[in-house]
C-alpha cells in the first residue's frame, strides 16, 4: 500500500518530487520511501532526474495505456459522449479514486470535436461526477476517505469538506442518493448534472455550464440514456468496465 501511495502521488504531482519531500506529504520514513522509490525506478514506473527527484516512468504509460485498452471504457464511450455536446455544454466521463475524479474526457463547448482524453484530477466533493459515485458508498466508508484513522496512508489531495450538518457532505450525499442523479453547483452562475454508468458504478457521465432548471430533465434523460448504452457495450464485451 505504501508502493502504490508513493506511485499515486508521483503520477499526481506536476513536477519531481524528492524522497524527502515525498516522505512528508505522505508521513512516511524517508528511509522507506527511498526503497519504494528505488523499486518502482527498477520496475520503470519511476525515473530518477537532476536533483535525485523522481517522476513517473515510462512504465506507468505503458501501464496507463493497456488499462484503457483493457477496459474498454473509452472505446465504448466516445460514441455516446459526441450526442450529448448537441446541448451545448460541457461533458465530461470520470473515475473515482478515494477523494478525486479522474476525468478521461472533459470537453467544453468551444471545440467538441477535439474529444480530449485528459486524466486530469478534481476533488470528488467539488464535482458533480464525484457526488454521484460518492453517493454510492456507504456513509462509513465516505468518512473514512475524508477522516481517516491512519494519517500515514493515502493523505488526501484536497482539503477536507465538511461532513456533518445541513451543508455537509453527507447531506448532500443523501440527497442525491434520494433524486437519483447528482445536481450541484460549481461556481457562480455554473451546475453540473450527473449520473453514473454501471451496477455497481464504476465511472460517472455529466454535463456542466450555465444550466437552467427547465434543461435539466433533458439533460438527464440523455445522460441515462448514454450511460446505459456505454454499459451496455460492456456487457456485450464480456463484462468489462
């Protein structure tokens, strides 16, 4: 598990990090870190630079590119996500991992014909994809992502929301669970509507922008509708997400 905390934060970080540095941001032994470190450099998911720092190696694109082949995922979507830009918003397809979003596509409304497949990081509280998967997980398990027991594993890469009260996020998780779909605001004047893809869900389709209450229940019949054919497709390939 520490392998993986120290490979997931190098794959997060937009520049090199140091052992020590490293160390500190997941509170770990340095000398621990270094062994990771040099393990993962071994295996070529790691590389070391000037300044003895590390980056991601060329391993872990490898390793990127044959998860996306394997899953299907993308294939699958890219045909259903084109239909939804007619709206003219943004769309986005994401994954969850603890307390972010892994956006594999997100496409605004200037140039929908660029398909972007991005794998850029959002905290999952701040994104209505996030709510909308997050909202499948037991209210235990949403604490212990945001509070966890062991500060050592896993630090999270956002602060952390309130949980508790009328404004936490387990209310909002509630209601969401309760509507079915997930519906927030992100910036003034900015919603996301959103809904998941998958029994259990294993990834989340929206659409984001200056959306109006009398879209909405268009917006979501062509979410479901997408969803469940990009799940669909899954089925027929045998079941893989």
């Amino acid at each position: 598990m520490d392998g993986i905390a120290c490979l997931q934060a190098l794959v997060s970080s937009e520049r090199p990090l140091g052992t020590r540095e490293l160390a500190r941001l997941l509170g770990l032994e340095p000398t621990r870190v270094n062994r990771l470190l040099r393990t993962l450099a071994a295996m070529r998911l790691a590389e070391q630079v000037e300044g003895r720092k590390y980056r991601p190696g060329t391993g872990i694109h490898v390793l990127a590119a044959q998860s996306l082949h394997g899953s299907g995922l993308i294939d699958r979507a890219l045909r259903h996500l084109r239909g939804l830009h007619d709206f003219g918003h943004a769309v986005a397809l994401g994954v969850l991992w603890r307390d972010q979003v892994s956006y594999l596509y997100h496409v605004g409304t200037r140039d929908p014909e660029a398909h972007m497949l991005q794998g850029t990081s959002w905290p999952a509280a701040s994104s209505g994809l996030g709510i909308a998967l997050l909202a499948h997980e037991p209210d235990e398990q949403v604490r212990e992502v945001y509070a966890p027991t062991d500060d050592s594993l896993f630090q999270l890469s956002s602060p952390r929301p309130p949980l508790d009260g009328a404004d936490g996020l387990l209310a909002t998780l509630r209601r969401t669970r309760e509507q079915g779909y997930a519906l927030i605001g992100t910036e003034p004047g900015m919603s996301t509507v959103a809904v998941t893809i998958g029994h259990p869900p294993y990834a989340a389709l929206g659409i984001s922008g200056a959306l109006t209450d009398d879209e909405v229940p268009a917006l979501l019949a062509a979410l479901r509708s997408a969803a469940k054919e990009i799940d669909g497709g899954a089925e027929r390939n045998g079941g893989q997400p």
